[in-house]
C-alpha cells in the first residue's frame, strides 16, 4: 500500500528538501504550492529521482475553501488511500519594527503559517486518527521561541503554531498520531538570502548557517515508526545559538 506524505510550501527551500527527503523513505509526495509553479516542477522532478512519485497540488493554505476543495478532489481520486504524514512548512516574512507595521504585514504573516496550520491539519486529522497512525510535523522557528526584533508578526505566528502543537499531541497520541515542531534557527534558503549571513555566522555557535537537508533529515526522522514516542516536542536545529 503506497504511503502518502503532504508537505505545504513544498516547491523550494526547506520544503523542497523535506519532499526529497520523504520521497528516499518511499513516501508518494504531495508538493503543494501557490505561487511557483516552475519551482514546484523541479521539486517534482527530483522527488522521483529519489525513487519515489509524487504529484502537484496547487492551493492557498490561507483560503480554506480552497484547500479542502483540492484535498477533497485528491481523496475522490486515491479511493482507499489516506495521507498519514503531514509536514506544515508554508510560511513568509514581511519584516518590519511593530511601530510601522502596516496592517497587512501582521495578517498575511498570521494567516500563512498560523491559519494555515489550522486549515490544513483540520482536512487531514479525521483519517489520522481513524486509521490510527500519523504524523504531523510543523516547521516553526527559533523566532517563535526566543523572539526576534522586527518579527514580531513571524515570532507571533510560529509561537502560536508551537502552542497548537503541543495542545493538538495530547489530543491524538492515544490514537497513534503525533505532533511535533521542528524549529530552524538560520538555514541557507530563499528566507534568509536577505540577510547578513557573514555578520550572523559570528553568533553562532557553529559558525555556520544550516542547510536545508539538515533540516529535512530531522523531520523525516519525526515522521519515521522510530519516533512513535515522540510527541508535543520542538526540536530546535539552530547551531547552538539560542538553547
């Protein structure tokens, strides 16, 4: 029976690795994505170099309409089957100091990965549980645990999903799904290419930014059998700069 794995903002970055990722432990992928479609291919095409399908599947995590409308088309086409790992990774930066904060930078950020989470994980927990395996893994950051100036609408939005983490695993453990955050602190990716990176290096620990196939190997290991006892947990990947 082919196992299913959905991971939003799937097309580039640390989505893109994650989808590679799952797609060597022989999961089917489904990349989701909005506004990239170029990106979404590449991501497609080295999922199936991995050895793995995958497939496509185009939403908005913030229009909830939308996504349970392409989730709903997914399940009438794949009778039978379920999607038993879920990777929550959507999310942007509008940074800015709170006192010019326009209204829009405070929703868009909010409704991304803090909506998003809620939108998404709702669609997909029923058979989660029913089935009585699954696996949910929120990518959050070290801005929703320590707080950075000039995020405080990012630190807001990846605090808050960290909070439904932890509330949503006792929820569902009894039922054999888990629930679990992974926190990157500063990884090579689209996110951070505007930033410094030879100033921030100097803070930390390791001297070095991470890379997104680190940060994939960490959630591929959260969504493994072997961590079936790992649950309500934010495992922080940041080079020892904040602990």
């Amino acid at each position: 029976m082919t196992k299913y794995a959905l991971v939003t903002g799937g097309s580039r970055g640390i989505g893109r690795a994650i989808c590679i990722r799952l797609a060597s432990m022989g999961y089917a992928v489904l990349i989701n994505f909005n506004n990239s479609p170029q990106e979404a291919e590449e991501t497609l095409a080295a999922v199936r170099n991995a050895g793995a399908d995958g497939e496509l599947i185009r939403f908005d995590v913030t229009d909830r309409e939308q996504a349970e409308t392409a989730l709903n088309r997914w399940a009438a086409n794949h009778p039978g089957d379920y999607i038993e790992a879920l990777v929550n990774n959507a999310g942007i930066r509008k940074d800015n100091l709170m006192l010019w904060m326009e209204p829009h930078e405070w929703d868009s950020v909010i409704n991304v990965s803090l909506n998003g989470f809620y939108n998404i994980t709702r669609l997909l927990l029923k058979n989660m549980v029913v089935k009585r395996f699954g696996r949910i893994v929120n990518i959050v950051s070290l801005s929703g645990i320590k707080g950075m100036p000039g995020q405080t609408n990012y630190s807001a939005s990846k605090a808050g999903v960290i909070a439904g983490t932890k509330a949503l695993a006792q929820e569902v453990a009894k039922r054999g799904v888990t629930v679990n955050a992974v926190a990157p602190g500063f990884i090579k990716s689209d996110m951070t290419q505007d930033m410094d990176e030879n100033e921030l290096k100097k803070t930390i620990p390791c001297g070095r930014f991470g890379t997104p196939e680190e940060v994939a190997a960490l959630v591929g290991f959260l969504v493994s059998k072997e961590a079936g006892y790992i649950t309500g947990e934010v495992i922080s990947i940041n080079g020892g700069i904040y602990t």
